[in-house]
C-alpha cells in the first residue's frame, strides 16, 4: 500500500482492555463517532468593536456507536454491570483499520476510559430478511489516532 493511498474502511476490529487483558470485541459492519473537537469561548472585549476574541475551551468527544450482527456473546453484558450496580467497569480500547492482507493495523483509534452509554438491541420483524443487529454507544474521555 503506498503512503499516500486512501485507506479502505472496510476491514476493521474492536479491542477492549478489560483488567490488563486485550480481548476483541468481535467483527462489527459499522462504527460511528470517531471525532474530536476544540470548544472555542468567545471573549468581548470592551472597547473592541472589531472583533470577538476567541478562547480555547474544553476538549469534547463524540460517543462512538459500535454495530454488529447479534451472538451470543452479546455486548449487552457491559452496559448490564451498570443498570445492575454490580459491576461498573470503565474500559479503554482501540479500533483498528486493517490493511490490504485483514490483519496488519493501519490506522489505530483509541479511546480513553470508555462508558457504556446506550445499548439496541434488534428490530424484530417476521416479515423481513434483515440480520438481527445490536448497536452499543459508548461514551469516553480521550480518543489518540495513530499509524499502527
């Protein structure tokens, strides 16, 4: 792949570090949320007609959204440790692009003490095809892009 190909997003996985331990979520059609932003205050100055100053504020992060087909190990099992109080467990991860061969990362998004904030599970319909899906939305406090 030359370095200034685009790279596809259609081969992916999701990782989460529970205790120490890199597991793999399992293979996901879609996510979502992957985006970072700079809030910016805006300052009037007195006697400055001309302009707002412009402040930097907080960092924000969208929540990433994860979809897949249902299986049975569900991810519903993560949010259900906080409905329940059991076991409220924040998880950092990664979500990695793969490349050409459908193992090598290319791209790594990792996100930073993860929530789970949201779980779907499937629309049931006897009269359509569709693949039973669960989506899990998770909410985090830092996402770092890297090559690899």
């Amino acid at each position: 792949m030359s370095g200034n190909a685009p790279i596809g997003s259609f081969g992916f996985k999701v990782i989460v570090n529970v205790e120490g331990q890199d597991t793999e979520l399992g293979l996901f059609q879609e996510v979502s949320g992957l985006s970072a932003q700079l809030n910016v205050e805006d300052l009037v100055e007195g006697g400055c007609n001309t302009t707002t100053r412009k402040l930097i504020g907080n960092a924000s992060y969208s929540n990433i959204v994860l979809k897949r087909g249902i299986c049975k190990a569900s991810m519903y099992s993560w949010i259900a440790g906080y409905l329940s109080g059991e076991k409220r467990q924040r998880l950092s991860g990664s979500i990695q692009i793969l490349g050409d061969d459908g193992k090598t990362p290319v791209k790594v998004f990792k996100f930073i003490k993860g929530i789970p904030v949201k779980w779907d599970g499937p629309s049931l319909n006897v009269m359509s095809d569709a693949i039973a899906t669960e989506t899990l939305e998770i909410a985090h406090e830092g996402l770092i892009m890297s090559d690899k």
